[in-house]
C-alpha cells in the first residue's frame, strides 16, 4: 500500500518538526502493526452483535 508508505512516511516528518499539532497527530496515528493484528484477530462478530442494528421484523 504505497499510499500508507506515504502518509506514515510524512507523519515521521512531522513529528521532527516543531509544530506541536502535527507532533500530536503523528504520535495519535502511530500503531504496532503487532498489536492492530492481535486486536483484529481477537475480535470477533459476537463482538459487533450488541452494536449493529437488528434486521427488522417482517
């Protein structure tokens, strides 16, 4: 995902930067990829259950 490369590429910029929103936003969109695939993998459809809407009776 060459897109990804680039925005990660242009949060690690911004963090050596002086401007503290663009320091924020780069350390707010940092994620291990370890742990984003341990979460995905640990969720579970029984997990969205509660939240989705309910098909409606006919």
């Amino acid at each position: 995902m060459p897109a990804m490369e680039t925005f990660y590429a242009l949060l690690s910029s911004a963090s050596e930067s002086q401007n503290p929103y663009l320091q924020g936003l780069a350390k707010l969109t940092r994620v291990d990829l370890q742990q984003a695939g341990a979460l995905r993998s640990s969720l579970g459809w029984q997990d969205w259950s509660a939240t989705s809407p309910k098909p409606a009776a006919a």
